[in-house]
C-alpha cells in the first residue's frame, strides 16, 4: 500500500511489531518508548551534540513549561463510535500528506548522524511526511532536493542582513521545489545558552551548518578568497548576516515580491503576533516557542496554542511545535487549535539512534500512537477533535 494512502490505520506497525517480536524473536534495534527516546539517544550523541541539541535558554524554565503545558490537558476517550479504520490524511497550504505531522526545522544534523539532513530527508520522503529544510542547515537546497525525490518539502528562512542573499536564497528554494516559506521569527539573535557558552562552541564558526551560504553565489561574491583558502572571513562574512534584529513587520512585502508560495511565520506566541500576521496577509503561522532555545521564562507554546486559535482560526493556518514528544502530545495539541505539528529533537533522536531508519521508526511510531490514540478516544479522524475532546486538569 503507497504510503500516502488516505484512510490507512497507521496503528499495523504495531501489528509488525508484535508479530516479529513473537514469530521471528526480533524486537525492535530503537525504543518504541518515544517520552524515552532522549535518555537512549544521549548514549550516543558526542558532546558537541549532547550540548547544543539537548539544551534550552538560560536556566531550562521555557522547554520544561513546554512539557508542563501538555501535562494540563487529559483526553477523554469516547465509546462505542466505531472506526475500523481512521483517515489521518490532509492538505495544508497546499501540501497532502498522510498525517497532520511534520518534520521541524533543524539546523547542522550531522551533528547526530554523519548524513544530517539527506537521511532525515529520505525518511521523511518515505512516508510522504513533509520535511522543512534549515537554513542553517549542513547539506545544500539542492542535495537535500536530490534526497527527497517527489517527497513534498518546505523552506525554512532566517532572514539574512543582506537582501542578494536572501533573494539568492528564495530562488534556489524554489528551484529546488521546496513549496512553501516558513520564516522564523524568534533567532533574530541567539539565544542565552549556557551549555553553548560554557563550551565557547558555535559550530557556525568552523563553518558547520552553513552549506547553503557556502553554496551560494551570493555569498560567495563577498569573500576575496575562495572558502577553502581562508575559512575564518567565510565564517565571519556569514556573522554580518545572521544576526538581523532589525526585522519588522513592515518588511515583510519583500517576501510576497521574491516568493509566489505560501508564507508561514514561525515562532508566534501571542494572540496579538497572530492577528497582526492575518493583517499582513500572511498564510500561516507556527505556534512555537522554538522549543526553549530562545527567550528563558516565556510563555509555554501549548498554553499559547489556544488563545490564538481562537483569535485567527478563521484567518490563518494554524501549526504547532515545541515540547511535542509522544503521539499523544499531538492528539493534544491538534484538539487545541493546530492543523499540524511539527516535531523536532525526536527526529534528531531517532537519527542518531539509526540514521535514515531511526527517523523513519521514530516518524512511523508516532503515527501509530496518533492513529491508536484517536481510536481508543472514538475518532474516526483527527478532524473530529476539538477542545471538548479533552479535559484541562
């Protein structure tokens, strides 16, 4: 059965599971535990790795919020509604997929696993599940194109200083086939992160992450020598673009002349952003706190997630990321307002665990927990559920 057939209860993996387990005494090489996959993966990830994928901004207060907050929500279940076979299949702006799920944006992947991106990619095309490309990303536009196939693929902007570049940027994007732009909102700078800082490691400055500007005729056309020749100014030309505090709302028409796609702003926590976004005629945005990394202390993604689906559910497609770690984490934040959710470190997971496989268990747990999840609470489909589908505790 293609992989992107409508109306597939996603749950046979756990058939596969059982039946190899007990006839063929396998089990499976990657916990299908997912709320654990973080203890299991950190015997395997460097240092390097542990530092910068593990922690949050300043003291952690944000990613821990982020879980508390799905902690507030209980489901409750609904019986004798008989499914015998759920229908996870929908389209956002644009894109069909299997299930309401997502691969987040994830900067430098290799380090968890030396093919990065090109394996998450890969998996992510398997399954038909959208995968949303970094800009910060250590393998190229067009690599992780030729790693996708036909694998439907979004572009993730941090908007750079210098407007060639950007251009440069929304050209071989859409040159690639990435469809639609999510601009990130939050990592204007860097956020305060001590595990980083203690270490003095930004990966960035050894060039690492960089593969689309160290690809880019833009870019390049502002180094004197070729990058090989002197990694340093290549490092630092690539700081002078960065950083771009000065972003406003105003700027955002450059996007809709350089961009005919939909545009999704990522990084709205409230209400006010939300409506603001509407108003500028935008087409989504990603509920997301950038999954702590950012602003230590801010408000939690999930308890932000209904306020704005009530201010612009009418006006805006509605996505969510931060903090998502089970199946059952996304019945939840799908019930509160979001159309689909983007899902991050445990994606990084299951790549260092096991590559291009490792994703593709993770991604194939999570739909079955999603799929089990909506069957045992009575729901034929996730569009069925609403607020009413759970109880706040």
């Amino acid at each position: 059965m293609n992989e992107t057939t409508p109306r597939r209860n996603f749950s046979e993996y756990q058939n596969g599971i059982y039946q190899e387990g007990m006839f063929g005494n396998k089990v499976p090489d990657i916990t299908t535990n997912l709320a654990d996959l973080e203890e299991h993966a950190k015997r395997h990830l460097s240092l390097d790795a542990l530092g910068y994928v593990l922690p949050s901004a300043g003291s952690g207060a944000t990613a821990k919020a982020n879980r508390a907050a799905f902690e507030k929500w209980r489901i409750e279940p609904r019986m004798l509604r008989g499914s015998p076979q759920r229908d996870l299949s929908c389209t956002v702006l644009g894109t069909q997929m299997p299930a309401p799920l997502m691969i987040a944006p994830m900067g430098i992947q290799t380090l968890a696993h030396p093919d990065g991106e090109l394996a998450t990619a890969r998996a992510a095309a398997t399954l038909g599940i959208p995968y949303i490309h970094s800009t910060q990303a250590a393998h190229s536009f067009e690599e992780v194109a030729d790693a996708s196939g036909s694998g439907p693929r979004w572009f993730q902007l941090y908007w750079p200083t210098n407007k060639a570049v950007c251009i440069s940027f929304l050209k071989r994007a859409k040159a690639s086939g990435f469809s639609t732009l999510v601009l990130t909102l939050d990592t204007v700078l860097m956020g305060w992160r001590p595990a980083d800082l203690d270490r003095g490691f930004l990966p960035f400055l050894h060039n690492k992450g960089l593969a689309n500007w160290l690809t880019d005729p833009a870019f390049l056309a502002g180094l004197a020598k070729p990058v090989e020749d002197d990694p340093v100014a290549a490092a630092l030309h690539w700081v002078k673009m960065f950083p771009n505090p000065g972003l406003s709302w105003s700027d955002l028409p450059f996007l809709r002349k350089h961009w005919d796609g939909p545009i999704v702003l990522k990084g709205i926590v409230s209400p006010a952003d939300a409506i603001l976004a509407a108003e500028h005629g935008m087409d989504g945005i990603v509920v997301s706190n950038h999954g702590g990394r950012q602003v230590d202390g801010a408000v939690a993604a999930l308890d932000a997630l209904p306020l704005i689906a009530e201010a612009v559910r009418d006006k805006l497609t509605i996505l969510f990321d931060s903090g998502t770690r089970t199946g059952v984490d996304v019945t939840k934040a799908l019930a509160l307002g979001a159309q689909a959710v983007l899902l991050g470190r445990p994606v990084l997971y299951g790549l260092a665990l096991g590559g291009q496989s490792g994703v593709e268990h993770v991604l194939r747990c999570f739909l079955a927990e999603l799929d089990l999840t909506l069957a045992l609470s009575g729901y034929a489909t996730h569009r069925e559920l609403k607020r009413s589908s759970l109880r706040s505790v």
